[in-house]
C-alpha cells in the first residue's frame, strides 16, 4: 500500500502559515483545524519548515507566555521529512518510528499535495493486516 492510498481515503487537505506568522496565530490555527502539525509555507505550496504542538511546548519551556508573540519560523522545524505519494507506507513508517515523528508532509514535483500523520499511518498498517488476517481465515476454512 502506498501514501497515495490513504490520501485518497482521508483527503488531501494541508494546513499551511507562513513563517513571519505569531504562534499566537498558529496555535489558534491548530486548534480551529484540530490538527497537531502545520506545514511553514510562505507560498502555500512549498515546504519551508513544519511547526508541531511538540515545537510550541519546547518554546514554552524555553521563553514562556512570551511564546505566543514569536515568530512560527523562530520555533519550527526546518530539516523536514517528506514523503511521495508512491512511497509504501510500510518504508514511511519505519522513518516515522525511527525519528519519532507524528506528521509528514507529502511532496509531488517540489509541491506540497498532503500531509500524513503517524495515526493515518498506522490506522492503514492494521487494515491491511486485518484484510490479510480475514483472507487466511477464508482460505483455511475452505481448505
């Protein structure tokens, strides 16, 4: 199975801010779209960056309330992960345990076309080895 997959199935949408944004304004972004990460792209379709709720809380550890006031460039992840649409997810999800990531953004071309959570990810993993399971089963109780 591929990301394209599950883009398919949950929607292509991505939540995007541009990095001279405040965290004031990303954090009610967050919450309004309940998601936990936004893609940092000034033109909306190129990954800069990514700003997760973890990135907020080590800036809340660092400067406090004062947080709310800086910059989403100030505190996002620049060295980000992305994925295609044809990586399996079985690879994307060695990746996302192995560096402990929960979002990643899928790139097409240079261009941003989704975003992928751990949860997806996952959710996807065990309905496939659920329809492997159920397909054992059938062959086993015609055997």
């Amino acid at each position: 199975m591929d990301v394209e997959t599950i883009l398919d199935l949950k929607g292509h949408d991505t939540f995007t801010i541009a990095a001279d944004a405040k965290i004031a304004d990303a954090v009610a972004t967050l919450k309004t779209r309940g998601v936990g990460a936004l893609v940092v792209s000034d033109d909306g379709s190129h990954v800069d960056g990514i700003l997760s709720e973890r990135d907020i809380v080590r800036g809340l550890a660092e400067l406090g309330p004062a947080v709310l006031d800086e910059t989403v460039g100030r505190l996002m992840t620049k060295q980000v992960f992305t994925c295609a649409p044809e990586d399996s997810t079985v690879s994307v999800m060695a990746v996302m345990s192995g560096r402990r990531l929960r979002h990643v953004p899928v790139v097409k071309d240079g261009v941003l076309c989704g975003m992928i959570s751990s949860g997806d990810v996952m959710k996807k993993r065990l309905d496939e080895i659920g329809a492997e399971a159920e397909e054992m089963r059938r062959y086993i109780a015609t055997a």
